[in-house]
C-alpha cells in the first residue's frame, strides 16, 4: 500500500492491479505502433477519466504523433449514465484529413463514443479509430466498433486509474470495484 491507503478502505476488491494495466497498455501501445506506421495520428483524450490512461499510453507509441483533448458530459455524479451526451470543451484543431484515435478510460453504454465518432466523421477526419482502458460489453445500449481495449471487465462500477466517482478516486494506481456503500447512500 502507499499514501492512497484510505482510498482503499471504499473498495469491495482490486480488479486489476497497476502492473497488469502497466503491461495491457505496453503492449496497446506497441499495436498501433504497427498499426500507424508511417502516420501522424491525432490522439484526443476524453477528459477527465482518461487522462492517466493517455499519459501512460503516448509513452509506449513510437511514432510523431499529435495531443489533444476534449471534454464530453453524459453522466453527472451518478453511477449511471443520463444518455444525454454534449460537448463542455472541444478540439483547438481542424481535424479535417487526420487520422483520430479517441482515448477514453472506458466503455459503458457506448453513447458517448458513438456520438463523437459521428462527430468526427462530420469534420472529414481520414478515420476514427477508439482505444479505450476498460470495455463493459454486457452494457453496450448502441453498436459501436471499439478498435482497441486493454481489458474487458464485468458489469461493476470501477474507480482509479483516473475512473472516478463524484470526482474522487482518480489518484488510485489499480483499478478497484467501488463498495456498494459508497453511492448507495447517493441514489
Ligand atoms: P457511456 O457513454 O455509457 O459509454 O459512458 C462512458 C463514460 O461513463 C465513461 O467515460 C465514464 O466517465 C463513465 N463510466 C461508465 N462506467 C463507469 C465506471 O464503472 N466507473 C467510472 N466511470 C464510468
Ligand atoms: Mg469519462
């Protein structure tokens, strides 16, 4: 344990530990590596729940590659999602002939992709492509195509890694299934 030791204490369990993202993003990264070869792809992160995903991804890409960053609302501070997707902060690029990979920590619903690969498509981009941490299919409610995950997980509700709930949790270093009692009291 370290200095996020209380962060623990709400957690039923630890799904997956920092060494096992460490190695699903290396190897990520290591795909569109081969995949992007001779690109310059543009690597939008869906703020704030991907932030630490992309940071740690980019490192393990080995190819000229371009930031970005956008924020997208659809859930509030509840566990589930409202199906109203708007965007709160948009590209500072024209994304018109780049090849886009939306970075997002995960993938629920999959409202929130679906949307943004239309519009991505409506801004001429070459293509859009999807890497996202965590895929939830079992809860998929729109067809998406998710070109890259690192690990498919169960029907639960994660934190850390950047995953929140009400804002917290996001400095834990694995991924953990929050306690039931923690947004019991919430909803
Ligand atoms: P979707 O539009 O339902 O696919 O919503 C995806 C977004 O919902 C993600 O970017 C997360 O912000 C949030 N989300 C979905 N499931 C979880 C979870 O288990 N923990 C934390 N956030 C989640
Ligand atoms: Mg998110």
């Amino acid at each position: 344990m370290n200095n996020t030791a209380t962060l623990y204490q709400d957690l039923e369990r630890v799904l997956i530990t920092r060494e096992e993202i460490q190695a699903a993003v290396k190897r990520l990264g290591e795909q569109i590596t081969k995949d992007y070869e001779g690109k310059e792809p543009l690597f939008v992160c869906i703020l704030k729940g991907a932030v630490v995903f992309y940071t740690d991804l980019i490192r393990e890409i080995d190819l000229p590659l371009n930031l970005e960053f956008m924020s997208i609302s659809s859930y509030g501070a509840s566990t589930k999602s409202s199906g109203v997707v708007n965007i709160r902060k948009d590209l500072d690029v024209d994304v018109t002939g780049r090849d886009i990979i939306i970075v997002e920590d995960i993938v629920d619903s999959g409202m929130t992709l679906s949307f943004l690969k239309k519009v991505f498509a409506t801004r001429n981009a070459a293509s859009v492509r999807i890497a996202t941490l965590l895929n939830k299919p079992a809860r998929r409610r729109v067809e998406l195509d998710v070109e890259y995950y690192c690990f498919n997980i169960p029907d639960a509700f994660v934190v850390g890694y950047g995953l929140d709930y009400a804002e917290k949790y996001r400095n834990l270093p694995d991924i953990g299934v929050l306690h039931p009692r923690i947004y019991a009291k919430d909803e």
